[in-house]
C-alpha cells in the first residue's frame, strides 16, 4: 500500500464489499465481507461500510510519515497501527 490517498478513499467507499481487504492482498477476508454481508442481508456490510469511513478518515489525517512507518503486518480493518 503506497498510495495512501486511494487506500483511504477506497475504505471510506468501499469497505463494505471489502476492496481494502482485495488491496493489502487478503482474499480471504474479502470474500469472508462479501459473504457475510450476504448472509446477514446486509446488516454488516452496513456496519462495515460506517467503519470504513472512520477508518478512512484517520488514514488520510495520518501523516506520510507516520502511515510508511505503520506495521502493515497488523492492517486487520484497513488502519495501521500506529507504531
């Protein structure tokens, strides 16, 4: 993820249908959203999209320092976490 722009306008769009989770490589949970957001007749990706856009919101606040020095490894939401 090096553009953070698109990362953070991605998840504050999109990440009911879990592009973010596509973006950092994570099929899995991609698919799990989708899923889930299916079964659940929409209850979640609801909860997931107002997620996505307060996670969102804070990726794009970060500086580009402090989003480069984020351990990707821990994106589990689409939020660095801020070591």
């Amino acid at each position: 993820m090096d553009n953070k722009i698109l990362y953070g306008i991605m998840t504050i769009i999109f990440n009911s249908i879990g592009v973010p989770c596509f973006m950092q490589g994570k099929v899995k949970a991609g698919v799990l959203r989708i899923v889930l957001g299916v079964i659940t007749l929409g209850v979640i990706s609801f909860i997931n999209e107002i997620m996505g856009i307060i996670q969102g919101i804070k990726i794009l606040c970060m500086s580009d320092e402090d989003y480069a020095a984020a351990d990707k490894a821990t994106l589990l939401m689409g939020v660095p976490s801020g070591k």
